[in-house]
C-alpha cells in the first residue's frame, strides 16, 4: 500500500477549503471519536490532503484489518474506506475495500433522493435527506441532516437489507456525527464478523469537545496525595496435578507529587505480601512495606498514543490499541486503552500476514485506565499456565470503587480471599454444579485454551447446574467476572 506524505501546505488549503463549504464529512484538521454504547471507540484522522483539480482527496489513516481468521492486513484500509474525494458541489465519494464507490451529497434537500450504489449483478442503493433539524450533540448545538437508504434489486424492487434501517447524520459544522463502516459498504457479513451498525460522535479535537485518544499522562497523570490503588496479580506454571503458583497483593497509597514540564514523580507508600503456591499449599510468605518514589514521563512510548486500530509492528509481532468506556460495576465507568497482540507471525504476500501456533501467552485483557494506571491483564498459556493483574479498589478524592486488601504483617499470611465460587466435581465428566457464595449474580464462563467462550451464564447463591457433556475431554479455564472485571479463575478437568 502506497503511503502518502503529510504536507502541511496541503492540509491548511484542505481545512479551508471545506470550512468554506457547509454539510461536509470530514475537516482534515479533527480527530473524532465514535462509538456505539460503551464498546470499542472508532478514530478517525485525515493523514494527507491532496488537491486534484477543484477536488480534495482526504486519504484516511489505515487500520489494522482481519481479512478472515488466516489473514492479517496490519496497514488495511480504514474503517470508512481509504479515502474520501470531496468536490466543490458537495458530492463526497468514499470508497469501500474493493475500490466501489459510495456517493453522499450533502448539499442534496431533503426527499430528493440519489443513487449512492451501483453493483450490476445484485442491487442498487438510493440515499435522501430525510430530516433536517436542529440537534445537540458533545454540549454544542448544530443544524443537521439525517441520511436515509433504501435497497432495490436490478429491477428496481425494494428488498430487505439492513441498510434500510441504518442513518448518516451530517452536521453542519462538524462534518458526520452518526455514520458507519464504508470500508465493508454494503455487504454487511462475509467471513469475519463485520456489523451494519451505526457509531455515533463521542468526541473531537478542535474544538476538544468529548471523548479523546487516551495517552500515557491521562493514564497515570491524576494521583493527588491520599489517594491509593489495591491490586491483585497471580501466576501459576505446571500441570492440573502440579501447580506452582504466586500471588502478590500490593496497596499503593500516594503520599506526595512534585510536578515538572514533562513528568511527575510521585512518593508512593507501598505495603504488599507475596505468597509461594504449590498444589494449594502455602510454601512461602513475603511482606513488604517500604516507601517508593516513581517517575512518570509523559512521552515514553509514542506507541500508546496512537489510535484505535493503527497497527504496531515491531518484528513478527503485530499489536495494536482498542479504546473504550468500561463499566467497573456500581455505577463506575473508566475510559481505557487496551493492547490486543498478535505474537510471532509470518508475513505470506505483501498484504496478509498469517499467525502461527505458538505457545506465548494468549492475552484477552491488557489495559490501562484513565487515572487508574495500568497495566491490568488475563492471560493463559498452553494447559495449565495463565498470568493476571486486576485491579480491586481504588480511593481518590471523594471518589471510592470495589473492596480493599487487607495485608497482613511480618508476623502472619494474610487471610486467602474466599474462592467466589466452587465447581465440583473436578475431574467431571458430564455435569458440574457450581456454588456461589455470593448474593450479587456474577458471570460464569468456561472457555477452551484458544480464549473461546464455551458456557457463559449468570448465576446466584444456589447452586447451578451445567450441563458439559458435549465437551470434549481435555483441560479448560473457568472464569467469574463482576461486571467487566474478572475476580476468580480455575481449571476444569473434563474426562
């Protein structure tokens, strides 16, 4: 894929140019943020401007792609497309993954509809304004345009397709506030699961209204004295009959901070107990309370501040970031940037790498959070090996979230948390009953050693049955969760 220059000339000439213009998609000088619900954020950045003629091209940013479980694209097209060409009568045209042509004319008044469509062998699809208001939207108010589709067949028969319920929503002055996937316009399915759904705004730059791209000050920049962080991490290696294991539970309470142009350092009262596990055993014991100083840079890694789905190669190994607002239970949301790795993989032509079978771990949470630190993660390798750090309380300022650690002195061990649930029997063979000893209903999941979630279901104090007789023999991983976080994990041995 051919990668364009920024030229700084080009990109004021394309801001003006559109500024001069009303109702169109993009402003080349904006990061927006869109999102659906609490789910994964969608970025979108105008990486080049060039100028053909009285047009503008906006080539987008691209984005890691999965073409279909064998294929990776770390520099695929973005999620609107490669590019969109804006003229000077209003008509933008992206473009979809296949090089079609999707056309939006948002000077177009309403009921007046347009082809926007075409494939010759299956379908057509029409666009209009179907509503023109004023709406609200990131504390700004705005006139917008609402952009309907209708689906016909090549002998002009309106069809069921989900487009027919799907909206754009183009503002004024702020280009889309509601819109969708291009890149995959119209066929809404294919081999990776692809959705139709709509993303509305949830932030832009300029002006900073909303939502913006986590960076590393964000994440660590908001510790005053007083506040403090419980975290809890766990890692065990062996097999089903010989485990070793460590379990390190550590309280940071923020003493002082002294702040400079580019970092802070923080005073830090650490007390933590470390606990050496063998087959259930307590095999060794070590507490720890000192005082810590930090240092936090602001720009360590330029990595982490880079967008939601823009691809880090480093090697083999491909990653790259998804941005969203999680909920932590009680009432608690934190925004957070989670890193999703692909490890070792082997590039096969020029735009597919394929991920070979390895035993590193497979990473289903790696996060940082938005004045919360970082990093938290689950993770497991091979059978019986899994690796993870989960944050449990927090105090800050007024603000109080999940249940404190108590750690224990020199002189003891500190109490072992009771397990949030029990599972036997363990060997099973076609049942499991599973008792939680809890009154709040928490999530139970047994899931394989690929990260496939195989049973999922909300249980309370009695006892649940499960029926597993139609897995397979072999070792998986149970797993219970409050809310988004994971507060127990064990094996399960199915005969």
């Amino acid at each position: 894929m051919i990668k364009f220059a920024l030229l700084a000339t080009l990109m004021l000439y394309g801001s003006f140019a559109i500024q001069a213009q009303d109702y169109q998609t993009y402003l080349s000088n904006r990061i927006i943020a869109f999102g659906k619900d609490y789910e994964e954020l969608k970025f979108q950045r105008v990486d080049s401007v060039h100028v053909n003629q009285q047009d503008s091209v906006f080539w987008f940013f691209p984005n890691f792609d999965l073409v279909d479980y064998w294929c990776l694209q770390p520099d695929g097209p973005n999620w609107s497309g490669t590019k969109v060409i804006i003229s000077e009568n209003g008509d933008n045209v992206f473009f979809n993954r296949y090089n079609d042509t999707i056309l939006i004319k948002t000077q177009a008044e309403p009921h007046n509809p347009w082809l926007a469509y075409k494939d010759t062998d299956h379908y057509k699809i029409y666009a209009e304004v179907v509503d023109h208001d004023t709406l609200s939207f990131l504390g700004v108010t705005d006139s917008v345009k609402t952009i309907g589709f209708q689906v016909y067949d090549i002998n002009n028969n309106s069809i069921e397709h989900a487009l027919n319920n799907r909206h754009l929503k183009l503002s004024k002055n702020y280009g889309l506030i509601q819109t969708f996937l291009f890149r995959d316009f119209p066929d809404y399915s294919a081999n990776w699961p692809i959705r139709s759904d709509e993303y509305v705004i949830k932030g832009i730059s300029s002006p900073e209204l909303g939502i913006q791209n986590l960076t590393w000050k964000d994440v660590f920049d908001d510790f005053y004295p007083g506040d403090e962080v419980h975290v809890m991490a766990e890692s065990c290696s062996g097999d089903i009959f010989d485990v070793h294991c460590g379990k390190r539970n550590s309280i940071f309470r923020y003493i002082d901070r002294i702040d400079y142009q580019d970092s802070l350092k923080y005073s830090i009262e650490r007390i933590e107990s470390i606990r050496s596990i063998h087959n259930s055993i307590v095999t060794g014991y070590e507490y720890i309370h000192d005082t810590i100083s930090t240092v936090i840079p602001f720009h360590p890694d330029n990595n982490f501040h880079k967008l939601s789905e823009e691809s880090i190669i480093e090697g083999d190994v491909i990653s790259y970031h998804l941005q969203s607002k999680k909920h932590l239970g009680s009432g608690n949301y934190v925004m957070t940037k989670t890193v999703d790795l692909y490890d070792h993989l082997g590039r096969i032509s020029e735009d597919c790498w394929e991920p070979y079978v390895t035993g590193h771990y497979y990473l289903t949470d790696y996060q940082y959070m938005k004045g919360l630190g970082g990093p938290y993660y689950w993770g497991m390798m091979d059978n019986d090996n899994f690796s993870e750090r989960r944050l449990v309380y927090y105090k800050k300022g007024g603000e109080e979230w999940g249940s404190p650690l108590t750690i224990a002195d020199e002189t003891g061990i500190d109490t072992v948390e009771e397990p949030m649930v029990s599972v036997f029997p363990n060997p099973a063979s076609d049942y499991i009953r599973v008792q939680a000893n809890t009154e709040v209903p928490v999530l139970f999941e047994i899931i394989d050693l690929h990260g496939s979630v195989l049973i999922s279901e909300f249980i309370h104090a009695n006892k649940d049955h499960f029926d597993i007789s139609k897995l397979k023999a072999g070792v998986y991983i149970y797993r219970v969760k409050k809310g988004e976080m994971v507060n127990q994990t064990g094996k399960l041995l199915i005969e």
